[in-house]
C-alpha cells in the first residue's frame, strides 16, 4: 500500500465503505432479536417483562 | 554575396559577408584580401588538420531561430586539443562566431564596446562581472593558429600566437576574451548540436585529401610493436597500447610514448569492451576509454570505473558504473549557483547549488585518483592523476564540479543522470551485475509521501459526515418519566414510525439518579413484522466527601446505538428498574414538573434518534487511511538513511549523537 496510485485506490475504497456504513447506520454490536412478539404483550407491558427480560438480571450499584 | 577571381589561379572566390575581408582560394590555397573593388594575393595558407570536425563551409544551422551559414573557419591547436572558430553569416547581414571542438558549441558575438578585463587580473575560477553579467574564468588559453578556410574579417596566419580566456555564467552564457593581439570580448551562449538544427554537414565516413591526418588510424606502439588502431585521430591525444599498457602520444604523427609498459591498465577488467558501439538516448555511442577512479577515505579506498563514449556529432560522454550502479554522465557548460556567493568562483561549496531550476545538495567532496588507464583519450590521462572534486545530488541526477590545479588549471561541471543497469547491459551487451548500497543520486524506490493524498482524503471524509449530519439525523422520538418508589409496574409501551433506508436508531438515557442505578430494559417491537429488538441501558451515579474531598463516579448518560433497522411503525417498551429500599431523592421533581416530590427516586428522559452519523466510523477509516503515509515515510526516510549515511554528511544516529555530548 505504498504506490500513490495503489494509496489513491485505496483511498477511494475507504471513502465509499465511509459511506456505506454512514448509509445503512453500521454498527459491530448488536441485539437479541425476538420474533413472533403477540399484539396482547405489547399492549400489556408487564407481560412482556416476564416473557422477554430472563437475560437482563442487571444487578447494577455499588 | 560578392564574387572575385583568385590572382593566383582566377578561379571564383565568394565573398557572402560584407564584413569579410579576407579569404582564402579553395582552388590554389592562396590567401586573398579584398580591397573595395581590388584584390590582392598575400601569400600561400597552410593545410587544414583533419580534426573530426562535422561542421564545414556551407553549413547551414538555425540560432535562436535565425538561420546562418557557415562562411569561414580559423583552426587553433591548444594544449587540450583543437579549436574550431567558424565565421557565420546570418541571412540578416549579421555575423558572429561558432566555437567548436569535440561537440561542444559556442555561438558568440564580438562585443567590441565591452571592455575586456586586463588579462593579468584573470585566474581560474576568479568571478567578474562582464556586461551586467556575473562569470567565472574557467580557462586560460595559449595556442597557435594552425590555418584557416573560408572569409574572414580579418586576417590571419598559421602560427599566429593565439591566447584567450574562457568564462562561464549561470546557464548557458559564456564569454571569450581573445587576448591575442587587441583584446576583444565575444559574448554567447553554449548550446548542444541538436539546439542548432544544423544541415549539409560533412561525412566523416569520407577522408578529406586537403585536411592533413594528425595521427593514423593504424599504427604500431612504439614500446612493444604491437599493431594498434586509433578510433578518433586528431582528437584523442592518448592511446594506451592493449598489450602492453605504455601510453602512446597521438597528437602528433611522431607517436611519442608518454609511458611505458604499465600492468594496472592490462589487468583492469571493465563491464564495458573497448570498441562497443550502443544506443543510449537515441543516440549511438562507441566506447573510447576505460578509466579507473579512486579515493581514499580513512585509509580505505573506494573505486569505481569510467567509460568514456564518443559520438561525432554529441562529442564526449562518460559510462560511470559504481558499486553496479550506472550514470549517464554529460558536460555542464554553464555554472550551478550557490545562494551564499550567487555565483561559484573557484569552490565547490559545502552547501547547496541550483542548476536548471533544481535544487543539488552537496554530497561529498574528495580528492580522485586515476589508478589505471585503458583505451583512447581527448587528454592525456595518467595513473596517478589527481583532481578535487566535489558532487551534489538531486535524484536521478548528480552534478560534479572537478578543479585541476597547475600549467592547465580548469574548471569543469559535469551532470549524471542515474540509469538502470539493463540500458547499459542492452545498449552494449555489457555484464552490469547486481548493484549494492544505495547510488548518491539513485532515485528512491519510494515514491514521493503520501501526505497530500492523506489530507484530501481526510477532507472528503469529513465532508461524507457533513453532508450525512445535514441530510440524516433526525428525534423521532422523545419521553420524559419519573420511577416512583412506591409503583407496581414501571414498564411503559410507546408508538413511533422510522422512514427512509434501513438506519441505525440511536436511543439516548439521561437520568438524574443520585447515589443509586438505574436500569432501562428496552424493546423496539416492529408493528408489521412482530420482531422486537430487546435491549438495555444502565446509569449510575454516586458521590460523596471522603476526608474533606468530593468525589464522584458513574456516569448519569447512556447512549445505545441500534443499526439497520428497517422503515416501519414501532412500539418502543420502556421499563426501568433500580434498587430497592432506597429513599426518595427530594431533586427529582426538577425533572417533572407537578411530580409528587416524596415518593420519586429519580427522572429520566429518553431520546430516539434516527439516521446518525457514526463519528467513530469517521475516525476509524481516518486511522486506516493514515497508516500507508506513515508506512511510507519510514521506507521513504530509511532509504534516505542509506544514501546519506555514504555522504559527508551522515545523518545523526543515537551512538554519534550520544558521542557528541
């Protein structure tokens, strides 16, 4: 990756994957998806917890 | 034009400049001069020696776009060999000179308001001011004329003392102050055979029976017998026998030996054949000589060979090969510049020149030594032979400044232009071998830095995130809530819709909790498609004063950075969590207004974003991108290194700078 043209090249590539990952918001972490949620959870909050938290037992402070 | 008859013969003598007042009878070799309408034979001219001149009368050339004809010639014989002045006849009425000899041109104009400097204040390499002009004296002069052809403006005779005086200026200027009767000064300019488009020239290939051979072109050393063959009479001034290495004198037909037998030469073992004819530049070159050059820096010495190339028209050349690195080495004739003394006199500085828009650095300066002679030479070169000299390099080229001291003190530069190897080997079919250590101009592998590339390129990105900023990133979403201490479900199910491509969602806590955390479990559930995203979120602050100082952790943001989510209607469940047993923090109803203060543990708000530009993409690619110039400037510095490390001026390394403390 030394030549200005090889660097030129590489550049450009590097500008393109820029804004590709601008484009589609790309980000290395990502999350549980859940399928299937039933309407009835999502009109009752407390419902969903007890299907969907068993993962997050934060136990957080000091 | 004006035509007369010869007085000895009657044959046609042509008279083409006005100016010319004598002329010499092809026919009879008389001299004539012409007198208004008479004419007048004053004698017998001696013959023309055959010194491999191109040039001949009725020559035509162009200068600075004018065309011109040659009309007349004076031949000089000097110490260094013959010198050509051709009278030329411009189509204007003009007339001027050509200097000529072994492919150096000199186009100058009698300047007879210039007054000439007194010849006992000139020296070698002593710096003056000519017509507004600063020059140096290169070269103090003493010949003798040795015929004429053509007209002249004056008159002149064979073995009329013929003393001058050569200076150079910055390009290609130049003066000559003939010293040898009034002194007169001619001004020019230097100029390479192809800048003079010159036509009708003479074929060499033919023998001109008026012009007398200064050597033959075969012969017999006069130590061993042997049979010889001189490629360049009455241009070489030196042959070394090929069998025995005695060095031959071949300005003159007496064949004089200047040394006898001498092994260092025979035993020389040259990548270059004498005699090889080759290409290079478009022109073909034949291999006269073959030198070997040393110095001795502590006590070691370094050597390199010389290979000395002729063409008729192009003159000298030289082949130098060092460490299997090649230059193409060609005569300098105007002086570099130096920004301390503006003009060189008589040094090679230790500093910097310009020469034709380009900066040199000086390189190394030494003392060289010719340790062995092999072939034909336009100077009688011996073993032994020392000269000061001092190169400054400018990749791919190198100028050389070389000082003779003594009877025949001189100045000359010379510029090399660093060639690969293959040229040579196929030009000449020359064994190059592989090169080592680093040639004081060879051009670095690595080209150029990167530097500029990396900023445009940084630049671009930046405008990427500037225009993503502007045209993306917009609240799709907003909340604010309290968690009470005393409520039974704190989980909340808000509606948004995300539009446009597939995106990244960005959801953003900000809680004012206080000595305690605070967890947000989150969900984005698609309406349409009934998948949700589970996330979560955590703040957590805490303070206190330990020993009379306040101190604080945590952190009481939280940003979550959700990618490629599609376009659609959402539910966003927010259900936020904290520990237990803990008191109401009186602070919290700041955040809600109209919240009954006892019962709030802490407030929190919530952001959702959509379509944000991801400032650590940016710093990645930048941090990537940054890699190769700095990869490069190291191989870049590190050849550098090498190079310079050879020089007199090494770069400082840890020991030397250690060293010097």
């Amino acid at each position: 990756m030394t030549g200005p043209r090889l660097y030129t090249l590489f550049g450009i590539l590097m500008l393109m994957l820029l804004g590709w990952l601008q484009y589609v918001g790309f980000a290395f972490t990502d999350f549980d998806r859940v399928r299937d949620v039933p309407r009835s959870v999502r009109n009752n909050p407390g419902s969903y917890r007890s299907h969907y938290t068993w993962q997050y037992h934060h136990t957080g402070g000091k | 034009m004006v035509t007369i008859n010869c007085p000895g013969c009657g044959n046609a003598v042509k008279f083409v400049n006005a100016a010319s007042i004598y002329a010499r009878c092809d026919a009879c070799d008389s001299l004539i001069i012409r007198r208004d309408v008479n004419v007048e034979l004053l004698g017998k001219v001696a013959a023309l020696q055959d010194d491999q001149s191109p040039l001949q009368l009725g020559t035509h050339g162009k200068y600075d776009g004018k065309p011109f004809e040659v009309v007349g010639r004076i031949q000089i014989r000097y110490d260094s060999g013959f010198w050509n002045e051709w009278f030329i006849h411009f189509q204007d009425g003009r007339s001027g000179w050509l200097g000529e000899a072994q492919g150096v041109y000199f186009v100058n104009f009698h300047r007879p308001e210039v007054k000439a400097p007194e010849r006992g204040s000139l020296a070698v390499g002593r710096g003056m001011a000519i017509d507004a002009y600063d020059y140096v004296v290169t070269q103090l002069l003493s010949g003798a004329i040795v015929s004429f052809e053509g007209e002249l403006p004056f008159a002149a005779q064979s073995g009329m003392r013929a003393v001058s005086a050569d200076l150079r200026g910055g390009g290609p200027r130049g003066v000559t102050v003939d010293y040898s009767d009034e002194p007169m000064v001619f001004i020019g300019e230097y100029l390479r055979f192809e800048d003079l488009a010159f036509t009708n020239l003479r074929d060499l290939t033919q023998q001109d029976p008026k012009r007398l051979p200064v050597a033959p072109t075969r012969l017999d050393c006069p130590n061993c017998g042997a049979p010889q063959q001189l490629k360049n009479p009455g241009v070489s001034q030196l042959l070394v026998c090929a069998y025995c290495g005695s060095g031959i004198d071949t300005t003159s037909p007496k064949l004089h030996l200047l040394w006898k037998a001498n092994q260092a030469g025979q035993q020389m073992q040259g990548a270059i054949e004498l005699g090889a004819r080759g290409r290079l530049f478009d022109v073909e070159w034949e291999c006269l000589g073959h030198l070997r050059k040393a110095v001795t820096v502590e006590y070691t010495e370094y050597a390199w060979h010389e290979y000395l190339l002729y063409n008729p028209l192009r003159g000298y050349r030289w082949l130098v090969e060092n460490n299997g690195h090649w230059s193409f080495v060609e005569p300098v004739h105007g002086m570099p510049e130096n920004k301390a003394v503006r003009l060189l006199c008589g040094d090679l500085p230790i500093g910097s020149l310009e020469y034709e828009g380009r900066t040199y650095r000086h390189f190394q300066s030494s003392v060289e030594k010719v340790s062995a002679v092999l072939g034909e030479f336009y100077w009688q070169v011996r073993e032994g032979d020392l000269s000061n000299t001092a190169d400054y390099v400018s990749p791919p080229f190198m100028l050389s400044g070389e000082i003779t001291e003594g009877a025949n003190a001189e100045i000359t530069w010379s510029k090399g232009t660093y060639i690969d190897a293959g040229m040579v080997a196929a030009a000449f079919g020359a064994n190059t071998g592989p090169a080592s250590k680093v040639a004081p101009h060879q051009p670095n592998p690595v080209q150029g830095t990167l530097w500029a590339q990396f900023s445009a390129f940084l630049a671009a990105a930046l405008l990427i995130m500037i225009g993503f900023s502007v045209t993306g990133s917009r609240r799709v979403f907003n909340t604010q809530g309290v968690y009470f201490q005393d409520e039974a479900e704190h989980g909340k199910i808000y509606t948004l819709t995300l539009d446009g491509h597939p995106s990244n969602v960005v959801v953003h806590v900000n809680s004012n909790v206080n000595n305690r955390w605070a967890y947000f479990h989150m969900a984005l559930i698609n309406e349409e498609t009934h998948e949700a995203i589970d996330f979560g979120q955590d703040v957590s602050f805490y303070s206190g004063v330990d020993d009379g100082e306040y101190w604080s952790e945590g952190s009481r943001d939280s940003e979550t950075i959700l990618p490629k989510v599609p376009a659609g209607n959402y539910s966003l469940f927010i259900d936020p969590q904290t520990g237990t047993g803990d008191k109401p923090d009186p602070n919290v109803p700041t955040m809600l207004p109209g919240a009954p203060p006892s019962r709030a543990l802490f407030g929190y708000s919530i952001d959702v974003d959509r379509d944000v530009p991801g400032w650590r993409w940016f710093f990645l690619i930048a941090f990537v991108l940054v890699v190769p110039p700095i990869i490069q400037g190291m191989r870049y510095a590190s050849f550098e290194k090498q190079r310079w490390m050879e020089s007199d001026h090494p770069p400082l390394t840890s020991s030397s700078s250690g060293d010097s403390e």
